[in-house]
C-alpha cells in the first residue's frame, strides 16, 4: 500500500528545526511531500542537494509565477517577487539597486544604524520590566531602519500586523495577503510624487532612473517598492529576534560580546545559521528532468528549497542544534545561492553586526520572563516569528538603566 507523502509546512518555530525536517536532512535528503495546496513537491533539505538546486539554472524561480505550475500555496506569487532583479532591470534601476542595497550602501550610514539601534534600545530599557522585545525593540527598530533606507515617511504607514501579514501562506492566504498588502501597496504609490520630487533615500534615487528610462508604470514601480520594503522588514526583524532569543539561551554570551566585540559578526553568522527563517521552501520549477540526490525530478514538477535545513545539515555544521559562535563562518546558505542569492545580504548583516554590538554595550543582563520552549510563534508565515517576546533587561548604565555613554 503506498503512503501518502507528509504536509509540508512541517513547523513556524524559529529556534528549532522540526524533528521530521531534521529526519529528511539525515536520511533522505530529497523527498515528496503534500504542499499546502495538496499538490505534491519535492522538498529537497540536504545541504549539498540545496546548493545543487539553487546553483542549477534548470531550476526556475521565475516559473513559479505560472499560474499553470504547481503552486506551493493559493496565492500564485506575483512576477515582481520572482523575477525581481529582472524587474528592476527593465525599469532601469537595477545598477542602483545593487548600489543601494549592498555592503557599501550610503542611504543608511553605520552610524546612523547605530544610532537609532542605541535609541530603540535606550527605549526598550525604559519601559516597565517585563517588557515585549517584539513590541518594545524588534518591529520599531527595523521599521526605523526601513523607512529610513528608502526615503519614506513613518506618518502614514502601514503598521506592523498588516505587513507582518504579507507573509501569510497557507490556506485563505491568497485574499489574506492582498488584504494585508493593499495599504501598504497604497501607501507607497501615494508616496511617488514626493519622491520624484524630493527624492528622498533609496527610493528617491531609484524612482529617478526610473523616471528616465519612462518604461515602467506607477503600479508597477509601488509594487517593486513594496517588495523592498517588506524585504528590509521581514527577514531582518526575524534577525534581530532570533538574536535577541539566542542572547536569552546563552548566559554569559551577552557580557562575552561586550568584551569581545570582535566576536560579534561570528555570532551574527552563527545566528543565521542557527535560527530557522522559512515557514515554506524556496520554490522552483524543474524546466527538464534533473537527477538530485538519487532522486529523478520530471520537468514541470515542483521543488521546495529549505535552506534551514541545509544549515542544519550535521555533514557540515557538526551539532547543529547547538548554537556555537566560535563555528568557521561563512558557510549557511541563510542569503540562498546561485543567481538569486539575496542581493540586500550586505546591508542584513551590517544592521544586524551593528544592533548586536549595540545591545551587547547597552544591555548587562536580557533574561526571558517566560520559558522560552513556551514562546508562541506567527503560524502560517514564509518568514518565522515570534508573536512575542518578554523579557526583563537591565542596562549598562548606573542603576541598571541605559548607559551614559553617547
Ligand atoms: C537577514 C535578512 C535577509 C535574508 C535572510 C534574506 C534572504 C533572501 C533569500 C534566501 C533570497 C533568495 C530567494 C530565492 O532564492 O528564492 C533573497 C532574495 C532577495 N532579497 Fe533578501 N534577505 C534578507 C534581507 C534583504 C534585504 C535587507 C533586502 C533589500 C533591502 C533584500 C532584498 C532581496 C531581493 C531584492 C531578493 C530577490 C533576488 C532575486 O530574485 O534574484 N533582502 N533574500
């Protein structure tokens, strides 16, 4: 009798990858599985075997947008967020996107990413203890860096549960997703005028090449803008929460930080590693029939890529539950890899080196007021998240309050 092949989304937790993935990564690397659409897929989870995909040019991305292909989830993902860089190239853009999103980026100084991260902390310390690092620290500080990137003002703009709801999958997610995304999508179109005017931040510049080039429609501009927006606010804000849950489950890494800042991007890049991200898998389309990890895939059918389960793979990360800032970095495949490796990874890790730094100077002691097996986690999100996170911290400075120092 043949078994049915499991569901997948196996789990939304953040800082535990799901017993069955873990299963797949050790023993059967490549495997079918039901996607939330009850179409079947491949889940491919082995760490060799995910670089293998995302490497493969006969693995497209781009199809996945067909309404024809098997679909992951209800909601048929739009051109712009796969085929983006292709986007950003017929408007004209795509030079200043790179520029704008890289390593060497100017719209968002160290500085000033140092700044705002001492001020959100400063903030967060001042509250009543027990306090929701969510709430207090995570969403307002990478809301600040993102609306402070693109050029947009934070008045008017979408709050937190509509674009944390952008990353909705699963069933009902097609309408839940347009209804969370509608005023953000508005919001940033009612942004274009000022922008070609003043030309504020990343998006000022970007709209002006646009504007030159003349190809591109201000539908299709808000839209392109919008996935930016959510980029720079999704992915890193799960950073930032999984950074300050690994500080709350490693006693004495917090005050090792403070007198070791040179440890700090190692812990960045161990967190990245560490901590699960993906609600789904990376989908792709097979365009002929590839042979991966033994496993015959036939053109048309679809792929689901779970990088968290190659950064948990234990034939490259020995122990890879274990949270260990000392690891060689640089391997996960947290960016992805291939042609669509996260062109903003340069940016990612500078907000996140500079807001660990900055916690690690401001906040002596960060201590969970809840177990942390028992933090609830976003169900049926691309991107994991904690619903909440309380926690008691204590500053620094004299009295355990922010530090004096500027
Ligand atoms: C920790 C933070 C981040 C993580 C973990 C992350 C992860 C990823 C991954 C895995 C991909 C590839 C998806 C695939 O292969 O299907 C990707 C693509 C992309 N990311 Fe990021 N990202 C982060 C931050 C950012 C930021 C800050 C920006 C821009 C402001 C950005 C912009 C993009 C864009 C435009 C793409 C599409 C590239 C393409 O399709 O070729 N990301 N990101």
């Amino acid at each position: 009798m043949s078994q049915q092949p499991a569901h997948y989304p196996f789990s939304f937790r953040g800082d535990r990858i799901a017993p069955e993935l873990a299963e797949t990564v050790a023993h059967c690397p490549v495997r079918k599985v039901l996607t939330n659409t009850g179409t079947p897929a491949w889940l491919v989870a082995g760490y060799e075997e995910v670089r293998s995909v995302l490497r493969d040019r006969r693995f497209s991305l781009g199809m996945t947008s067909d309404p024809a292909s098997p679909q992951q989830d209800p909601l048929v993902p739009p051109e712009f967020a796969t085929d983006t860089l292709n986007c950003f190239r017929r408007a004209g853009m795509l030079a200043t996107l790179h520029r704008g999103i890289g390593a060497g980026q100017q719209h968002l100084p160290e500085k000033r990413i140092e700044q705002l991260s001492r001020d959100a902390v400063r903030s967060f310390l001042a509250r009543e203890q027990p306090a929701d690092l969510m709430t207090g620290l995570v969403l307002p500080l990478t809301r600040a860096l993102t609306f402070e990137l693109l050029g947009l003002p934070a008045e008017g703009a979408p709050d937190d549960a509509s674009l944390l709801g952008t990353f909705r999958i699963g069933a009902g997610s097609d309408t839940a997703v347009f209804e969370a995304g509608e005023p953000g999508f508005r919001y940033v179109y009612e942004q274009l005028p000022r922008l070609r005017e003043e030309r504020t931040g990343l998006l000022g510049e970007l709209i002006a090449h646009a504007d030159e080039k003349g190809a591109t429609s201000d539908e299709q501009l808000a839209e392109l803008f919008f996935f930016l927006l959510i980029s720079q606010y999704g992915n890193p804000a799960t950073t930032l929460a999984l950074t300050a849950l690994a500080l709350m489950r490693c006693p004495g890494l917090l005050r090792r930080l403070r007198e070791e800042p040179g440890a700090v991007p190692g812990a960045v890049d161990e967190v990245l590693r560490w901590g699960v991200f993906l609600g789904d898998g990376l989908p792709r389309i097979a365009r002929e029939d590839v042979t991966v990890g033994g496993v015959r895939v036939r053109r048309g059918e679809l792929v689901l890529v779970s990088t968290d389960g190659a950064n948990h793979d234990p034939r490259v990360f020995p122990e890879p539950d274990r949270l260990d800032i000392d690891r060689p970095t640089g391997a996960h495949l947290r960016f992805g890899d291939g042609r669509h490796r996260c062109p903003g990874r340069g940016l990612a890790v500078l907000q996140a080196v500079v807001g660990l730094r900055t916690l690690a100077e401001e906040i002596e002691e960060l201590r969970p007021a809840i177990p942390l097996d028992t933090v609830a986690w976003h169900p049926d999100h691309a991107i994991t998240m904690p619903r909440a996170l309380p926690a008691y911290a204590r500053g620094t400075g004299p009295g355990g309050g922010a530090a004096t120092r500027a």
